[in-house]
C-alpha cells in the first residue's frame, strides 16, 4: 500500500485492463519485451529491463503525487513536508532513469562499465559511480621537482 492509499483511502481510482497507461510507458514496455531476431547483450537488456521498471515507477508516482495534492487541495490542509518527500523520490527516480537512457544511448557504441562497489552500469570516462559515489579513475600523486 503507497502513501497516498494510507493517506487518504479512496483517493487512488481502480483501475481497468481497458485504462490508458501512463505517457511514454507503453511503447517502452513493448519495445522492451518485444522479441527480436538478433540476440541481444545481456548488458544491454538488463539495462532495457531497468528502464522500463523505472519508467514505471516514474509514472505511478507523479499519479500518486498529483492525486495526493488533489486530496490535500479539497481538503484544504496541505501537508508540505510529505509532497516534498515524494517530490524528491520521484526526482530521484527521473534522474536514475535518465542515466538509464543516458547508458542505454551509449552502450549501442559499446561505452559502457560497472562499478566495482557497488555494480551500477557507467559510461566511459566517468569519474564518480552515479548511485555510490566510488571514484572510478585512478588517480596518482604529482611528483615534486627538485
């Protein structure tokens, strides 16, 4: 049960096999599970799959935030400390998908690596992981001249 479910009970409506699905999350779920002909790297289709699990994620909790605020409008008692909550969890969703897409763009050009700590998928060149902060270059000392 979400937030706004224990919040405010009938807020979220039932939906239906015949509802319209989030913008942007339907094509992505077909073309992710769509099969193909050509095998596809294992890299590559965990990254797809993530994508469209965050995809997801991004779009039942903009539904969530949107009908929250509905709730809290009619209502008239706005509750700032929990929108800025879920506005930040969902910030934090739409920039991990972002780097998602980000990866998925670059590792059609074979660009990608993992993080040693904690094996979150990284472009090459980057300096820091996205999701721990691991420094991924190795860095030396400069030397001093006498």
């Amino acid at each position: 049960m979400n937030i706004v479910e224990r919040l405010f009970p009938r807020a979220r409506p039932v939906t239906t096999a015949a509802s319209p699905s989030a913008p942007g999350t339907s094509s992505t779920a077909a073309s992710a599970e769509a099969p193909s002909a050509v095998p596809v790297d294992p890299k590559l289709r965990e990254l797809q799959l993530r994508r469209t699990h965050l995809a997801e994620q991004l779009a039942e909790r903009q539904w969530d935030l949107g009908g929250l605020t509905y709730e809290m409008a009619i209502r008239d008692h706005f509750r700032m400390d929990v929108l800025v909550k879920l506005s930040a969890e969902l910030q934090e969703i739409d920039a991990e998908l972002a780097e998602v897409e980000r990866l998925l763009r670059l590792e059609a050009g074979g660009a990608a690596g993992e993080c040693p700590r904690c094996r979150a998928p990284h472009s090459r060149g980057a300096t820091y992981c996205w999701s721990c902060g691991e420094q991924l270059m190795p860095t030396q000392q400069a030397k001093a001249f006498a």
